[in-house]
C-alpha cells in the first residue's frame, strides 16, 4: 500500500498541550483543513469530545516566534491567546471569546491560572528587538500588571501555594536557554528577587509546599529532577544519566507533573522517552524514591503533562501509532486512550525504525518496502538542538512505502544524549552535522543498504542539507524546506530569540566571520554534488525566504539545477493541508529526478538551470 500526500496531512502533528479539569480532559488539536489553526477540545466526563473553540480562532501565539503555552482551562472556561491579534481571551464552550488584555501589539504565552488571574509572560517591540515581563492578567477584565522584568527572556512563572510568592526562569544574550538560565523566586508584588540555581540549563519548576521547589535542571550534564530550596540548595532526585527534560524552543512545556505527593515524568533518551512515577521522591534525609514506568506499549511522550489525584494525561506515539492523549492511573499504569482515531495504515504497512549508532552517530533507519539495495534519504532535524523521535511519521511511510528508505541522524548537537553529546556542535555548526550525516550515508552505501543517498531538512536542518551538498560529495541531491543557506545573513536578519544562538554554533561576529564564509552553502554553490529543491513560506519571520531566494540564484550562477517553491500564509513550518500535500508532492517528484524512477502519480517537478 502507498501512502498519500493527504493521508500525511490529515494525521500531522499532535496536540502540544493537555489539562485535567475537574472531571474533564481537554487538549488542542491542529486542523490543516480550517487553514491550519489549533482548536481546544474537551472530553467530557461522559465521553463526547466537542470543540471549545469557536470557528475562526486560532489558539496560538508567536512569542519568541515559536511560541509557547496559549491556552488554559479554568472553571469550565477557556483562556487562550489568539494568533491573528495576539491578545488573551476568555470563553465558554459555545459562547463568543470576550479579551482580557489590551488591543496593543503585545504578545503573551505560558500562561497559568492561579486564583482569579492568569500569569504569563508578555513580549512588546518588534521581532528583531522585544523585550519581555511577567504580567498578572485578571479574569474579570480589569487592567493586568507588569510584575517581574529581571531577565531579556523569561519563561515557567509559577506562584506558590500560599500566594505570595512567584518562581520564574530567565535568561539573556548570548545564551540559549539550553546553555544556561537562571530559576528565580521573589515576591507576587515584585521587587527584589533571589536566584536559586544559575550555570545550568533549568527547563522546568513546579512549587512543591511554600518553601521548595522541584526543578528540572542538568548541572550534573543531564537533566534530572532537583528539589531545591529557598536558600539554593538543590538536591537530584534522579541521579541517572537519562533526560528528564529537553531543549526549550517553545516555552511552557511540562516535563513533569506533580500529583498527590507523587510526580509523574517524562525521561529517557532520543531514542525512546517513557512515562514515569517517582511515588516517594522527598522523605526527610532519607533515600531517593526510584522510577516506576508506566510508560506501556509508547516510546515516546512529549513535554505535556497534567496531572490530578490518581491520574496522569499525556501526549504518547509509538512507531505504528500516532501522538494520541492518554489517561494514565498512576497507581495500577492502566491506559486509557482518550482522543479520537486517526486514518492510519495496518503496522505491517508501515516501516519500523531500527536504532542504530554508526561511529558515535546516533540514527534511527526506516527500510523502504522491497528488497536489496534501495535509494535512501538522511531526514535531518530543525533545532539544530533537537532531536528525531522514534515515532510514527507518516512523512517518512509516505516514502518508505514507495521504496525509498529514510535514516534520521540524531547528530553531534542533537538532544537526547547528555549535554556531552549536544556540545559536540558548539562552534562547529556546518562542520560537525554535515560530517556525521555523511557517516551515516557513507554506512548506508558501504554496507549495500543503499544505492544512492539524498539529504532534506527543515530549519536547520534545511541548512545541514544544503551545507552536505556543497561540503561532501556523497548526497545525489538536497531538499530544504525553509532553510537557512547563509548564516551570516541569517544572523542579521532573523528573530531576537535566535540573533546570538550562532554566538554558540558558529563564533561570535566580526572575530569569527571566516568561518561564517567558509562554512556557508551560498557562497561554496560550486561545489554542488547535485540539485536541489527549496521550499518556503513567505510570511516566515524565524528564516527569511530570501535565504532560499540566494542559494537559488548561487546554484543558477554556477549552473546547477534547482527548484524553488514558495507558499502564501505560510510562516516557519507547514500548517495548511495544501501546503503540506504540494510540498510533499514536490519532493517524491524531486526524488524520481535524482533516483532515476518514474513518479506519475504527482504533478512533475521543473528543475531551472545546467549541468549538475
């Protein structure tokens, strides 16, 4: 059986958020066929799932242009930020979204009740240049109140039980907030503040009781668990080389949970993070409680956690099964799927990933269908602090099924592995991704895995792609969805978030700016070991098209072959059903240009230019 192009777009993505609300569970949802917005559902208790959100809203915000936590359940309400405005509103299944914060440019995220307020970070100024505080939005409408501005980035603000306290996690330029933050405690009034942990990367705090804190934090080079109390010390409640946490790309994620004296987990590493429950974490000078998985049949659960009495909900997919919500009993493990089925094929249909480490290079390999030596792609993920899950993808199936098979290289840089790992890209962007691609597909080739070896990515990964392509002479072609092709463009045009990140990846400007012209796939364009398909979204602020915009003209100039696609409404990433069906059709055509097979069932795929 091959897999459509629409069969893709109708199971992408997943829910990014969960909530337990009272005797209900309520979760968001993309729709790629109502223009790629999130809608917030709710299960009732009594099994139907209808939509909070009414038609036209988009619960979504792009602080720090990735944005982050936008919605909350409240009483039976919702509280969301809405993308088209940014501003905060509240509603009621079936009633008309009503604002709470100002019709201003502001954008919030991260948002958390406590009481009759929402709590949240906002950011004013334009994308190159905002600035940010943490703000109490009130429900009833009244004016909210700027309470913390201590840090250029903020995020996890948290107010104690007894109410007077608030917890926050901030950091500045040139850090990203996996290099290192700071968690912060100070009054809900503001005023003076104190820092609790700093050096380390921290991801996560939730209040334990008035007076300590549990944090997720890697000053041992691992994210674990810390208790950590108001005079500093902390104490690691998972002293075990596995993750606890991961990169925070968008802020709000919930790593874990805390219920009933126990804490509910997400852990493990790149190649499979389970669920677990710490049932006794803090006796008085005593041991460590251990972990006990109740992670079941999913390899892998996302930084969204809710937690209340007996139970935990989450976000879990497998290999042959799609990001669905889940109840779990945090007593007895048993598993309740709570959202509704998707249309996805038989698991004998779909490929099943094989983990594979290749001189130090983590990767996860999809074998096409058929048999003996078969075309393959190296799938390259964004970030580049990130990783590629083992999980269903049926971006990958769409190709697998067509006999192409797919090794997603978790590279030097990626999450997932310890800090050790993640650091193996500092100062070497370009040098060390491109080199461990190439490993991987120099295995493939040598081992008669495979025939020939392409290269896509998107983000980072689109840079990664075209970077092999001029770098090594072992890809047959690239394909880039919003990449970046020249990195000291990039630095000058993208979004504040991200301005200093190449500080870390590449070298501080102007001492390091040879390595920016070295490394910088424009500018080596002659050097093409083949063609090359770009696509990207005009409306995308995080990699401005015209980076696909010059390596296209770079590849013109030196007469290699190229295609560049472009996509109305689109911002950094594909949402909308159409996008994704033409980009991915695109890309099977671009592959049975640089394989060498037929592919009539998708329109056919013009390259411009000569030689290559």
């Amino acid at each position: 059986m091959t897999i459509r192009a629409v069969d893709v777009a109708r199971v992408d993505d997943r829910p990014l958020w969960v909530e337990i609300s009272g005797d209900e569970v309520w979760w968001d949802e993309p729709r790629p066929r109502e223009g790629g917005r999130r809608c917030v559902v709710r299960r009732r208790a009594d099994g139907v799932i209808e939509d909070v959100l009414p038609q036209g809203w988009n619960a979504r915000n792009r602080v720090m242009e990735y944005g982050g936590r936008s919605w909350r359940a409240h009483e039976g309400r919702l509280v969301f930020t809405n993308w088209a405005d940014g501003r905060i509103y509240l509603c009621s299944p079936g009633g008309e979204p009503v604002p709470l914060t100002p019709e201003d440019p502001a954008r919030y995220a991260d948002l958390v009740v406590h009481g009759d307020e929402v709590w949240c970070v906002r950011e004013r100024g334009d994308a190159r240049s905002g600035e940010r505080d943490i703000v109490a939005v009130p429900l009833d409408g009244s004016p909210l109140r700027s309470v913390v501005k201590t840090h250029h980035f903020l995020m996890n603000p948290r107010v104690s039980p007894d109410g007077r306290s608030l917890a926050w996690i901030g950091w500045n330029h040139p850090d990203m907030p996996w290099d290192a933050t700071e968690l912060c405690v100070g009054s809900v009034d503001g005023g003076p503040h104190r820092v609790l942990l700093s050096g380390a990367s921290t991801c996560q705090a939730e209040w334990r009781d008035d007076e300590s804190l549990y944090a997720v934090s890697d000053p041992t080079g691992w994210w674990n668990i810390h208790l950590v109390g108001m005079d500093g010390t902390a104490r690691d409640l998972t002293p075990v080389p596995l993750e606890f946490g991961d990169a925070t790309w968008k802020i709000g994620g919930t790593f874990f949970a805390v219920a009933d004296g126990r804490i509910a987990t997400v852990y493990g590493t790149a190649d499979e993070r389970r669920l677990g429950v710490i049932d006794a974490p803090v006796p008085a000078g005593g041991a460590t409680g251990s972990i006990r998985d109740v992670g079941g049949g999913y390899t892998y659960w996302a930084p969204a956690l809710s937690a209340r009495g007996s139970h935990v909900v989450g976000v879990a997919a497998s290999p042959h099964r799609p990001s669905e919500v889940v109840r779990v009993h945090l007593e007895t493990g048993a598993h309740e799927v709570l959202s509704p089925g998707k249309p996805v094929p038989a698991a004998a249909e779909l490929p099943t990933p094989e983990a594979v480490t290749v001189d130090g290079v983590h990767a996860h390999l999809y074998a096409p269908a058929g048999d003996g030596p078969a075309p393959y792609v190296v799938f390259v993920h964004g970030g580049p602090t990130s990783a590629a899950p083992p999980v269903l993808d049926l971006e990958i199936a769409y190709f697998t099924s067509r006999g192409i098979g797919v090794a997603e290289v978790n590279y030097g840089g990626s999450t997932g592995y310890g800090r050790a790992y993640r650091e193996r890209l500092r100062h070497n962007w370009g040098v060390v991704d491109v080199r461990d691609c190439e490993t991987v597909a120099r295995w493939l080739l040598d081992s008669g895995r495979a025939e020939k070896v392409a290269i896509r990515g998107g983000s980072a990964g689109g840079w990664t792609s075209m970077a092999a392509l001029v770098h090594s002479d072992v890809f047959c072609g690239a394909v880039s969805h919003y990449g970046i092709s020249d990195p000291e463009h990039w630095a000058a045009e993208t979004h504040d978030f991200e301005s200093r990140y190449l500080d870390g990846l590449i070298g501080p400007l102007p001492e390091t700016r040879q390595r920016y012209l070295d490394r910088s796939p424009e500018l080596h364009a002659e050097r093409a070991s083949g063609p090359a398909l770009l696509l990207h979204g005009l409306e995308d602020k995080v990699v401005d098209p015209a980076q696909s915009e010059r390596f296209a003209a770079a590849l013109a100039r030196h007469g290699h072959r190229w295609a560049y696609l472009t996509f109305e409404g689109e911002q950094h990433g594909w949402r909308r059903e159409e996008t994704i069906v033409r980009a991915l059709e695109a890309e099977l055509a671009f592959y049975g240009i640089v394989f060498g097979f037929p592919t009539p069932e998708v329109p056919p795929l013009k390259l411009e230019g000569g030689m290559s």
